[in-house]
C-alpha cells in the first residue's frame, strides 16, 4: 500500500453505529454537569467578592456625591456620564491608554515569541532559562517604576549618559518633560516586566505543536518562513489568543507606572490614573463610579471583540 493510501486510510473518519450520537451526548452532559461542580464553587466566591462593589459602583454612578459631604447626596442619573464622556480630560486620558495599550501588546508579543522560540529549542536546562526570564515579572511594580525613574531622571540616572551620543540625547534631557519622551519610559518599562509573561503563554502554546508537522513541512520544501506561518502559528492560535487578551485587559488598567514616574503630567494620565484623582484626590464618589463603570464596560468589549475575533473554541480539545 503506497504512502498515501496509508494517509487518506488513517484521516477516514471512523464508522459510527446508531447509538454513537447519543453516547457523545449523554458524555458531554456528563463532563458538562462535572464542570459546573468543579467551578461552582470558584465561582460563587468570585461573585460575592466582585458583584457587590460593581453593583455598588454602578449605582453611586447616578448620584453626586462627595465622600466629604455625605449629606449632599443628590440623584442626578447619566448626568456623571454625560459629564464624564464630555471632558477633554477623559480623552486625552483614554488616548494615552490607548496607545499604550497597543504599543506595548504588540512588542510584547513579538518579543514574548522570540524568547518562547528560543527556550523551547534551547538546549541548556531549560528551567534555569525559564527562571531568569521570569526575573523582570517577579519583581513588584512599584520598584521596578522607581527604577525606571532613577534611571532616566537627569539627576541620579545612568541613560542619558550611555546614550548621549545619539542625536537629541545629552546629559540634561529630561524624558519626562514632554508626552512623547514620558510614553517611551513608560511603555519600556510595561514591555521590560511582562514581556516574560507572554513569552511563558506562548512557550505552552508551542509545545502544543506537533513536531511531526513541522518536518513533514520541511520535507515537502517549506521554507522557515512558511513553517512559521502555515504550521506553528495556526497550531498556537488558542495560546496567543489567551496572551493577548490577557496582557491587553491588564495594560488598559495601567496605573502604577503612570502614577510612579509623571503622576500624569504632560497629558499621560490614564483612565485608571483618572479614576484615582476623582474618587481619592477629589473625592467625588459619582463621577469616579462612572468613569469606573465606562472601564469596566470597555475591559468587557475588549474582551468580546478578542473573542469573537480570533474565533477559537478553548473547549475544541476536550476529546
């Protein structure tokens, strides 16, 4: 029998009898009630924990309020909204989220790759490498910001001078008195500490690809570049999907770095940093709920749209 006889022999789906369909479905039942039973009491924790301050926050968003005049509480319904969404403020803070959020994800996923690909082939331990790369995101993110700080301050930073002889740089330049140079700092050091964390996502997802595949691929006359595209990253969808969508609702809640090196000067402030100043430094509970409330709203819609975009199925690989 010639090779590929064997091959369509081997991919025929297998002959069903009548009572086929109806077993699968009584066992997906079954993993499906069993699911539910291991989850449910994770579940019921997380929404007594986090249902009550959403709700609570939802409805102080229809009240002005200020946490120093409790007497004065005044309903006044999507009036905080209206304000809120018609505030240059907000969208310049939305912007300087928004960007990055993109910049960061996207370099963090080149990169985050390129390291996975280099310790999944390495041939070193690869415990050892994969301790080392997790350095930068063990360490909290206040003192990695006050690092960042120090570090491209002109007073008690080291970068200005290594970096002098490139045009526009001298011992005297400060980073942080203009937008552009505070978003490189801050977006550098996103990318310094959570770069391991994606790469950790789609390390998984490269062992996840059958190693067959790529030699069959090389066989047939494949180039890299082509086993990269058409074999490797459609067999790490699921993975890359989990890292982006994970990183991406965890950098649109940027605040420490933000708060630690321009406490948002120069139009850097984000809709977190936002939120902070109207509830802590002005303590108007309203208007921060429902600048808490479009947040939460858009972590929803960006996790809808990764979703629906990638269009995987995580329960696919049950079987």
């Amino acid at each position: 029998m010639s090779t590929e006889a064997r091959e369509r022999l081997s991919t025929s789906p297998a002959p069903r009898g009548r009572d086929a369909p109806a077993a699968m479905s009584q066992r997906a039942r079954d993993e499906q009630r069993l699911g539910w039973k291991l989850a449910m009491p994770a579940f019921v924790i997380m929404l007594l924990v986090t249902a009550y301050p959403i709700l609570q926050a939802v409805w102080n968003s229809f009240f002005s309020y200020r946490l120093t005049d409790p007497d004065n509480r005044e309903f006044v319904g999507l009036q905080n909204y209206v304000v809120s969404l018609s505030d240059p403020v907000f969208w310049s803070a939305m912007r300087m989220t928004v960007l990055v959020t993109v910049f960061t994800v996207a370099v963090e996923l080149v990169l985050g790759f390129v390291i996975a690909l280099v310790m999944h082939r390495i041939v070193i331990p690869r415990r050892t490498l994969r301790t080392i790369v997790l350095i930068p995101y063990s360490i909290i993110t206040v003192v990695s910001g006050f690092t960042w700080l120090y570090s491209f301050q002109t007073d008690t930073g080291f970068v200005n001078r290594w970096l002098q002889w490139l045009p526009g740089i001298d011992p005297s330049y400060d980073w942080f008195g203009n937008f552009w140079g505070s978003f490189f700092v801050i977006s550098l050091s996103e990318i310094w500490k959570t770069t391991p964390f994606i790469s950790l996502l789609l390390l998984a997802g490269l062992a996840q690809v059958d190693t067959s595949m790529e030699e069959a691929a090389k066989v047939d006359g494949a180039t890299w570049w082509q086993v990269l595209t058409r074999v490797i990253l459609p067999n790490m969808k699921a993975a890359i999907m989990v890292a982006v969508l994970f990183r991406t609702l965890d950098a649109f809640r940027i605040f420490d770095n933000i708060f630690i090196m321009t406490g948002g000067a120069n139009e850097t402030n984000s809709l977190s940093g936002l939120i902070y100043r109207q509830t802590i430094d002005r303590t108007e509970i309203g208007l921060g709920s429902a600048l808490s409330v479009i947040l939460f709203l858009c972590v929803l819609g960006i996790a809808a749209l990764f979703v629906r975009g990638f269009k995987v199925d995580l329960a696919a690989g049950r079987s």
